[in-house]
C-alpha cells in the first residue's frame, strides 16, 4: 500500500478551467506511481474569491464540500483533510466538526496564522478530541514574512506542538523550499511531529537527513502538487531502505498517526 499525505484537488470555483481534467489526471498520474489513497485538500477557491492563504468563510465549506463529494465519488482512492482559517475560530471550529462527521480524516492548516499562535490552540483542542492530525504548511527556516501568507517554520510548529502533547502534527513538504537542515535541527526532541517528504525539492542528502533527524517511524511519504519528485523520491527510499522501514514511510506510519479505520488495514 502506498499513501500520500500530502494531495491536492480542485473545483469549478478555482482558477482553473480544467479543474476536472487535473483531478483527473492527479488520479492517473497516482496510479502509475502506485498510490493507494490520496489524504487530500481543497484550499478553498484556491485565491479565485478570497485569497489561497486567507480563505474566506464563505469559501472554505464550498471547498471542503467539493472534497468530500470527491471522497464519496472515489471511496476507495481518496481521504480528506478539513481545509480551516483559524482566523475565524467559530467558524473553524464548526466546519472541523462537520466535516469529521461527514469522512474526513484530519485537519488542513495552510498559511493563515504562525503556527505558534493561541488562535491555533482551539483547533488543537479539537483535534486532540477527535484524534485527527493536523498538517500545517511550513516555510523551511523562514526568514522574512511573505506576501499573502503567515508563513511558519518548524520551530513555531514545535512550540505548538508542545502545547498539545496529545495531537499528531505532521510538518507539510519538507522539500518545499528553504532551509531544511534547520527544519530537521528542531523536530529532533518534538515527538508528536512527524515529517511530510512532499515538495518538488530533491537535494543531495535530504533523505538521509530527514532519516537521521527523526527515523523512519516519523517520515510520511506525499507528493504534493509536484508529483514527479514525489515519484523520484519514492524510488530513491526504495534503494536507501530496507523492506519494512521502507513500509513504514509508504503507509504504516500514516496508518497509525490517522484515525483509526480510515485506511485498509493491509
């Protein structure tokens, strides 16, 4: 079995025109690679109605709910991460719930607060409740602030982390820009943190590192939306790992770090 953390879809209010052949092709594309199941999110209208990083309330149920009629289209192929904007706690908190109960199988954090900050502790709260992960967009040794996002790096998501011994948080796309040494420094002592291999970086030595930094238990294999590394990646894992670690970072750990039942069981 192989399942990707870390995947993306999207809906006729997106940008895209061709929404319908991009999922189509993410499927197709996930078929060749191998992927049992796709853990996905929509962000929203991806910055089409409100930005992608700031999704208003209004746009964040359309989005949530064109992943969960996907998730009921492809039962088999697709789980959801419920997309939220802590900015708007009720209304955060309300959609978590909802969308919980409808399938979905965690909590999507993009680039709307640091991760350190108290607005995030009432999403924690939840997912410590429901025992859902949280994967939280990472900026890898963030220097500056961003245009159009609050980006955070790992040593804000490991403060948070802290604060909710109980939640499982996994770190989005090691690979997706930036400094991912000084990521791997700080994960070291966060035990409930574990490390997304996604993003189209595929530096010399990056795997080695994620491996020596935390061990194969907390390493989860995605893709994002550039899947060829994703692909390159997996290869690689498949040359530096032996058969059951290499099982762990396919979809063991995933299945253990998600709630229970929400994948096959072999």
């Amino acid at each position: 079995m192989l399942i990707d953390v870390h995947a993306h879809f999207y809906h006729d209010r997106t940008p895209r025109a061709d929404w319908r052949e991009r999922n189509a092709s993410r499927l197709s594309a996930g078929a060749k690679i191998g992927i049992t199941i796709h853990v996905a999110s929509i962000l929203g209208s991806w910055g089409r109605t409100s930005p992608t990083y700031f999704p208003s309330p209004a746009d964040l149920p359309y989005g949530n709910d064109a992943l969960l009629a996907l998730q009921r289209e492809h039962p088999d192929g697709i789980r959801g991460y419920v997309t939220v904007n802590p900015n708007y706690t009720a209304h955060a908190r309300g959609e978590i719930v909802r969308c919980l109960r409808a399938g979905m199988i965690g909590i999507k954090l993009a680039a709307s607060r640091r991760a350190n900050d108290p607005l995030l502790d009432p999403i924690c709260e939840l997912a410590a409740e429901h025992g859902a992960p949280v994967l939280q967009h990472v900026w890898q040794h963030r220097r500056r602030d961003w245009p159009g996002q609050e980006a955070s790096d790992a040593v804000e998501l490991c403060a948070l982390a802290r604060r909710h011994p109980d939640v499982r948080f996994i770190l989005a796309h090691i690979g997706g820009g930036g400094d991912w040494q000084h990521s791997l420094a700080a994960l070291r002592a966060a035990a409930n943190v574990y490390v997304d291999l996604s993003g189209s970086g595929a530096d010399g030595g990056m795997l080695e590192g994620c491996v020596a930094a935390v061990g194969v238990e907390r390493l989860l294999w995605g893709s994002d939306i550039t899947m060829d590394t994703g692909w390159a990646k997996l290869r690689y894992l498949e040359h530096l790992l032996p058969p059951a670690e290499l099982d762990l970072v396919r979809w063991k750990n995933a299945a253990r770090i998600f709630p229970p039942g929400a994948f096959p069981s072999d």
